[in-house]
C-alpha cells in the first residue's frame, strides 16, 4: 500500500521489497484533516507533514508534533510524506512514533470488521512490524486533547538534513500550580527495535518538581538506560546513550517551559 | 491467485501548461516519463536514492522529487519542470539570479535547486536566510557550498520582474 511513498518507493527501488500489487490510497477522500474534537486532535492519516508544519493549532497546543514535522525527511520529503506512513511503516528511525508514545496517541485501523482505536504503546511490535491486521489500514492519528498547563517536545539529533536521527527524544508532560510535574510521556528514537517508551523514566519524574535540575539529570540518565542503540555510523551505543540521556533532559526542560512552568 | 497488474495504464498529465496524455508502466517513476516520455531532459537523475533532489518538480505547486513518485500518481495533476520556468524565451528571475550569481558550477543540481528555490520565492516573496537555507536543504549541491546559491535566492527574491 502507498501514501506518500517516501519509504517505499526508496524501498521498492532498492529491491528491498517487491510486492506484487500496489495500492494507492491517495485519492481516498477525508483522510487528511486535522481537527479537535471533544477530547482529541484527530488527523488524518494522508495528511502530510508539509500541513502538519503550517498547521497554526498544532504548533501552538501540539508543539512535539510540530517539531517533528520540521524535522521529518526534507521539505521535499514533507511535501508527499504523510503522519500515517511515518507512523504504520514501524520504522524505529521514524520520528512520529515517539511522539505518539510521548502523547499517549491513538493510531485508529479501519478494516472489514469494522474501526478500532489501538493504543501507541501497544502499536510498535517489532522492527518494520506494527499491530494493523493485513486487511487493516491506518486511518486516523489521534491524541488526547491539550489542557492548560501542557506542553511537549521533540528534539532530534541528525548528522545532517533527511538523515535518520542518531537519536531523538519526545517529551510531553503537564504540570501542576507549582511546577510539580503530574503527567509526563516520553518517546525515543532510532535506540531500539522500535520507538521506546521510557517507562522507568516518566515514573520517576512523575510528582517530582519541574525545577529540581538533579532530579531532571537522573531523569535523563534513567531514559538512556532504557535505550537500546545498535552501533552503526552514526555512532556507538555507549555515544548514543548519552545522547538520549542529553535529550531527554533537555526536551523535558523546553516541554515545561512551554507548558508555563519555571524550570 | 494473487492479481497482477502487467497493463500499460493511460494517464493524463499537465506538464509545463499542455496536456499531455500517455499509457505507462505502473511501476515507472514521474521523472523517467518526464525525461525519457516527454524528452524534458532538464529534469535531473542524480542520486536515483531519493536524497538528492536534482530531479526536483512542482506537482500541484509543490516540490516534490520525481523519482519517487509514480507516474501514475501524477494522473490527473499539474507538473511543472525547469523548463516551464523561461517565458518567450526569457530567463525566469531565479534563473536570471542565479546566473548573475554564479548560484552554480557544474550545474547538475541547478535544474533542482531552481525548482525548489521557485517553489520556496512562490510561497514567501522574502525570505531570511535562514527560510532560504531551509528551503533548499532537500538540495544537494557538491561544488559550490551553498553560499552563492543562497545569494542566487536572495538576489531572485529582490528581483522586480517577477
């Protein structure tokens, strides 16, 4: 199935995969909105990341997403490349799957049994492997509704423009009068099989207050212990580890002060 | 059984203004029925990987990469390619900067990067540099190092004849 076709077609043409048929889901209408509804953003999945980028709404109250969508590929690559295709390709370098962990987004699949809302945490299986059925596709990208004291987001290191991340971070959280932090997500990039949702991490920070740097340091160091980088050219688990954790703090810094807290 | 496509499919395409109507491969890439189809060989096969952009077109208005995108995705859609840029004969202004500029050396990339850089001036008349160093980031240039190509964009930017 082709969207955008800015992994596949570099697939295809590196005979990295050969499918008999090819389906073009382009022209299905109503698949590239972005609205709010009562309690989400909703996005189509065709949408492509050029209108995810000069989308006003989501800069201003989904700023990981935005974020992303400037770093995604290159202009020309976010022209054509849709929030579907970098989300159901199971890429772990893709960047909008640790947004959606980060978000605690929902990826809904339309099939012949009908619609169901399958959770990110639960989306990412394996490498290139996500949980739509053969007889699903993607149709909707959604995540929960911003609410006063938000704020998120993602930063990514890359040796150079449209390159795959040598690694990325995505923080959200929400923070309480005061500047304790009451819910955080985070999401990492290009260190694993998948996009890795930092679990041990965000329940530590979880109650801890946005301002205590040492807290936000351990914060850090506990995501890059849930990394799992493979050595490649762009650089060594250990390089990478300490990337992510470098990331993570400093995500978590910029989400709260979006958000309106003191850090 | 699985079903196979092995037909030849009939697209119609607006390339530079004119109609143009043909029966192609699926698995044909835009920029080879643009180059080999319709014999508009200013479009460029750099990298064939998709990381280059000197096959830079605009579809519908915008940037794309011609060899990763089907030509039967252009079905019923707007290209234009660099030499839909010259009127009458007359350099178009980006064209007309970048040669004033120097904006080029070996030329290879210039057909993609006057595409892009067209695409950028079309939606922001003036951009800072750094609008432009964005706009021009999918484009890889190996001779010049960006610098005049920049200067190229912003002289085209300046440019009244628009």
């Amino acid at each position: 199935m082709i969207a955008g076709g800015q992994s596949l077609i570099p697939l295809l043409k590196l005979r990295l995969a050969s499918p008999s048929l090819l389906v073009d889901i382009n022209r299905i209408p109503g698949l590239n909105r972005i609205e709010e509804s009562e309690d989400f953003l909703r996005i189509g999945a065709l949408t492509r990341m050029t209108e995810i980028e000069k989308s006003a709404l989501i800069k201003e109250h989904y700023p990981s997403i935005h974020d992303a969508s400037e770093v995604i590929g290159d202009p020309l690559v976010r022209n054509l490349g849709t929030v579907g295709g970098n989300i159901a390709h199971g890429d772990p370098n893709n960047d909008m799957p640790s947004v959606m962990l980060a978000l605690g987004g929902e990826l809904v699949a339309v099939g012949p049994a009908g619609e169901r809302a399958i959770k990110a945490r639960d989306f990412f299986l394996d490498t290139i492997t996500v949980a739509l059925n053969h007889d699903e596709i993607l149709t909707e990208v959604r995540v929960p509704r911003w609410r006063p004291g938000s704020g998120g987001c993602y930063l990514k290191l890359e040796q150079k423009v449209a390159d795959f991340a040598t690694a990325g971070a995505a923080v959200q959280v929400r923070l309480a009068k005061g500047g304790t932090c009451e819910e955080i997500g985070i999401g990492l990039t290009a260190v694993g099989p998948t996009a890795i949702k930092a679990r041990k991490a965000e329940d530590w920070m979880r109650g801890k207050l946005a301002s205590d740097s040492a807290a936000v340091q351990e914060l850090g160091r506990l995501a890059a212990e849930e990394s799992d980088p493979s050595m490649d050219l762009r650089g060594s688990p250990v390089y990478k580890k300490r990337v992510v954790a470098l990331l993570v703090s400093r995500a978590f810094g910029r989400a709260c002060e979006r958000a309106g807290g003191a850090t | 059984m699985r079903p196979r496509v092995t037909g030849r499919v009939p697209i119609s395409v607006t390339v530079n203004g004119v109609k143009k109507e043909a029966e192609v491969d699926p698995r044909l890439l835009l920029v080879h029925f643009i180059r080999e189809d319709l014999g508009l060989t200013g479009t460029h096969v750099g990298c064939d990987t998709s990381n280059c952009s000197s096959c830079a077109v605009l579809m519908d208005g915008r940037a794309v990469k011609a060899c990763t995108v089907l030509a039967v995705q252009a079905d019923g859609r707007e290209i234009l390619t660099v030499e839909g840029l010259s009127r009458e004969g007359e350099l178009h202004p980006i064209q007309e900067a970048f040669l004033a500029k120097h904006g080029l050396q070996c030329g290879f990339c210039t057909p993609g990067m006057l595409m892009s850089a067209y695409a950028l001036l079309k939606e922001n008349r003036h951009p800072t540099e750094e609008e432009i160093r964005k706009g021009i980031s999918g484009n890889i240039c190996r001779c010049t190092g960006y610098v005049q190509i920049i200067e190229s964009v912003q002289q085209a930017a300046r440019s009244k004849k628009w």
